[in-house]
C-alpha cells in the first residue's frame, strides 16, 4: 500500500481543489494613525521619488476556474455570513517537482480566487501564500468572508495552498494513531520514559513514515521549492511581475521568491512575517509570545463580558490544562486542549464577542465534565493547523531543531516565562527534530521596490518579533519599508479595514503609509 501511495505521489495525479474551512473574521472600520499620534498618510510623504514599482498586469492566460462558492461558505460552518456578492473560484496548475530537473515530476497546485461580483474585470490580481501556518486558500476564505471589502473591491485575490497541503496534492503520511499521538505530544501512549523521550520517538516515527513515503522528493517542500511554485504561476499568467501577500510564515515563501526572481515582485506585503535567520527555539519562543498576549487580551474581553470562566480566566483555563494533563478529562489532552484555545485566539474579526463566550463555555463544559464542545473546537484547530503537509513544511522550513536536553531547560525557562502555552510548546519542538536538515532559505540580495510590512500586537500564530528581522533583512537587499502595527487581537492583521486601506494604496499606486503607522483594534 505505502508503495502504491508513493507511486501514486511521484506520478502528480491531477488533484480538483476543493475549499477549505476557516473561521468567520471581520475588520474595524478605523483610520489609520501614527504610533504616538498623527494624521493618514498623504501621496508626498511617502513616495519614492527614485522609481515607481512596476505596473501589475492582468493574467495573458488565467486559470481554468470554477466557481465554489458554496462549498467554501458550507465549509466554514453554520451561521457564516459573507460580504454580497463574495465568489470563490478554485483552479489548479501544473508545477515541476524541481526546477533543475534534478526530480521528475510535476505537482497539482491548488489555487482558489476571492472577488467580489463588482470587482473590476481587469485589476491584475494579488497573490496570497500563508505558507505551513495554514492552508492559504483557509486564510483567504477567513479573509474574505470576514470583510475583505476594501480590497476585494479593487482587484481579486488568489491564493496558492503550499505544496502538500489542503488543494495543492494534500500529503497523508502519517497513520491516524502516530497522528492522533503527535497530537496529544505521547500522552495517551503507554510506555516508560517522560513526554520528553516519548515525543522525541514519536517524532522520529513520523519523520520515517514522512520521508519513506516521499521518496526521492522529501527535501522538496522547502521554501525555495514554493518559490518556484508561485513562479509558475507567473509564467502560466504570462505577467512581467507579481503582487505578493505573504501572512505569517508565508513570509519565508515570500522572501525567497524575492532572493531567486527579484525582477519578477512587482508589490510585496509582509503581513506578521515569522521571524527570519534564527533556529527552531527562536521562532517557537516568539509564536508563544504571542500566544500569551493573546490570551490576554482574551481574558480582558471575557471579564469584560461577564463569561462563565469567571473572575480570571487565566487562572480557570490553566486549571483546565493541569487537569487535562492529569488525566482528569476525558479523551483531551493537555496540548490538544491548548490547540484549541490558539486556534480560537488566532481567528480575528466576526462576532468577536460571540468567540470569546464560545471558547469560555467550552473550557467551562470540559471542566464540569461535558467534552462534547472542546473536543469539537480540537477537531477544528487540528484540521487547520496540523495536517500531515503542515507537518512536512513546518519542520522542512525550521533551523536546528533542539535536543531532547535542551528542550527539558526549554521547558523549564518558558514555563516560568510563559506559564500557559511555554512548557508544551517546548516539548513540541521534538515533534520535528529527527527531521533532516536543510539549508536556510536565501534572502533576497537586491531588492529595489518598497516593501509594506504589517504586524498585531497579539499574534498568537506568530508572535510580533518578526517585523525587525524581516525589514532589516529587505532594508539591506535596498528596499524602502514602511511598517504599520494593528493594535488588534488575532492573526493576520489583514483583517483590519484600515490596514487593508494601505495595502490597497500600496499595491495600486505604489505608496506606502508612513513608516510606524498604527491602526486601532
């Protein structure tokens, strides 16, 4: 059977891209201001006198699309509501495996398109790519239905789902037990040794699994090789340059399709890019940063609210962690119980006082002893966030995985400094450090159009830490950037309005806001 699957992989059967499920999202209808104060960008302050960017084109030759809109809108659940006049369209396109031809083969891209039914027929589209976060057609569809008026309005945005992943020939390479127990960090798994030991096997278990199952090709789902993906986009659109919407780690997608075709970034928006050149820890110790301020932010609403966690949520849902890792309720395990509090905290936008009372009364039903709403808010962030592809790139894309030593002074360490969500982030680093090692992604070496780079003050996806790294980083390449901080809760900051107004601005004329621009949550 691992056989015929591995054949069926090399040969790239043609897969139909289907929609995929995300939460309702929505944006404030604010204005953007200075950090510490000021007025809306204006044309002369921020154009770059040296060169204008190039003008993005419409696709020669687009894709087949067919329409999917229902299926994506049924696919996010009941209760939904979507701006009018909202359309998907999903389509596919054919990539090779490897661009030197070093690996046969091709690869079903999938790709799916959100316009709204008065978008203008000829605005050249903008390309969005979540990288392994989650799926990019998911955040699209997040976006979209959340309120992504402002940009939808002016041009359609497509989103390409990374390699292995959700549309794009999704990866199953994993059994559903060794699944089910990377889920759970090895604690429903019998046998000596700590959860230290225990993930540290699981984690080579799956990387075996992985790695035979994709054969010869399981170096071939790193950012580089999503680089050339998004390149063949741009040679089957027949367009001189491309529009760039990267959110979280779709940043490192991004960047190295700036280092390998420079001339061919007509635009390129950061949205809370994952923090670039720093091992595995790093990059953990920053998304937990986030995570933890993002619960804070939660807690303040929830209070706010009056919700059935009480006085200090924090202290309610800690007591529910201590007791799901205690066994003490049943089928939930400490990290999935985790799982599903990130995954809550990361949608933004929508009836957000509607999911804050949500994620408090499944916590409240889990510790009174009824599962039934946290386990359906598990299966829900797992399916976003932990598929077998997810699993493939995220640990293609990390640096220097930790040892089993150091992650028990991990857990140790960010267990005093981010007492929720520290101690089990760090056991999962094991997850992927049997992994083999690949060479960190490139940077872009010259880099000559402006850059808009946007951040929120509570990621819990990312954290906000990338923002230095990555402007730093296309700074010395020799582009101009602009930041702009959401002071919202939630990932990505796409989904404020007054965000979107600049990336709007940015990607038809040019023009980007003020450096240090703010925008309300």
């Amino acid at each position: 059977m691992v056989a015929m699957r591995r054949s069926v992989l090399l040969a790239m059967v043609l897969v139909v891209c289907t929609a995929c499920g995300a939460g309702p999202s929505n944006r404030p209808h604010v204005a953007v201001e200075r950090e510490g104060g000021g007025s809306e960008p204006t044309a002369t302050e921020t154009e770059n006198p040296d060169a204008a960017p190039p003008v993005l084109q419409t696709p020669k030759n687009d894709l087949a699309w067919t329409d999917c809109t229902q299926s994506t809108l049924d696919a996010l659940g009941p209760g939904t509501t979507a701006p009018a006049g909202i359309v998907f369209e999903c389509g596919s396109y054919e990539a090779a495996v490897d661009e030197s031809g070093t690996l046969p083969g091709t690869f079903t891209m999938g790709a799916m398109r959100a316009r709204l039914a008065d978008t203008p027929e000829n605005a050249a589209p903008l390309v969005l790519t979540s990288g392994s976060d989650r799926s990019s057609t998911a955040t699209l569809a997040a976006l979209s239905t959340g309120g992504l008026t402002s940009l939808l309005s002016t041009r359609p945005v497509v989103a390409v789902d990374r390699r292995g992943i959700a549309a794009s020939q999704e990866i199953e390479c994993l059994t559903p037990e060794l699944r089910s127990s990377l889920a759970n960090l090895g604690q429903f798994d019998p046998g000596t040794g700590d959860q230290v030991d225990k993930v540290t096997a699981l984690g080579r278990d799956a990387t075996i699994a992985c790695t035979d199952y994709l054969q010869p090709q399981e170096l071939a789902f790193d950012s580089t090789h999503a680089a050339d993906d998004i390149e063949e986009l741009r040679r089957t659109w027949d367009v001189d340059a491309l529009g760039i919407l990267a959110t979280g780690n779709g940043s490192a997608v991004a960047l190295s399709y700036a280092a390998k075709y420079p001339g061919r970034v007509g635009r390129l928006v950061l949205d809370s890019p994952a923090v670039t050149t720093v091992d595995a820890a790093t990059v953990t110790e920053q998304q937990v940063a986030g995570q933890e301020a993002a619960f804070d932010a939660f807690a303040r609403q929830c209070t706010a609210l009056n919700c059935s966690l009480g006085a200090d949520p924090r202290a309610a849902v800690t007591d529910a962690v201590t007791r799901a890792a205690n066994g003490q309720i049943p089928r939930v395990s400490a990290n999935a119980l985790l799982t599903a509090v990130s995954g809550s905290l990361a949608a933004a936008g929508g009836d957000q006082q509607g999911r804050v009372r949500a994620l408090s009364d499944a916590v409240s039903a889990a510790l009174a002893g009824n599962t039934g709403p946290i386990l359906a808010a598990v299966a829900q962030a797992e399916a976003a966030y932990e598929s077998d592809g997810q699993f493939i790139t995220r640990c293609t894309d990390g640096q220097q995985w930790p040892a089993p030593d150091r992650v028990r002074e991990l857990q140790k360490l960010w267990g005093e400094r981010f007492p929720l969500f520290g101690p089990t982030a760090a056991v999962g680093l094991l997850t992927c450090t049997s992994w083999p090692a690949t060479a960190p992604p490139a940077l872009p070496g010259e880099l000559t159009l402006p850059v808009l780079v946007l951040s929120g003050t509570a990621d819990p996806v990312v954290g906000n830490a990338g923002v230095g790294t990555v402007t730093g980083a296309v700074s010395s390449a020799g582009a101009a950037t602009a930041t702009l901080t959401w002071h919202g809760s939630g990932h990505p900051a796409t989904h404020s309005d007054c965000a979107q107004k600049s990336i709007v601005t940015y990607v038809t004329d040019g023009v980007l806001p003020p450096d240090g621009s703010a925008c309300p949550a």
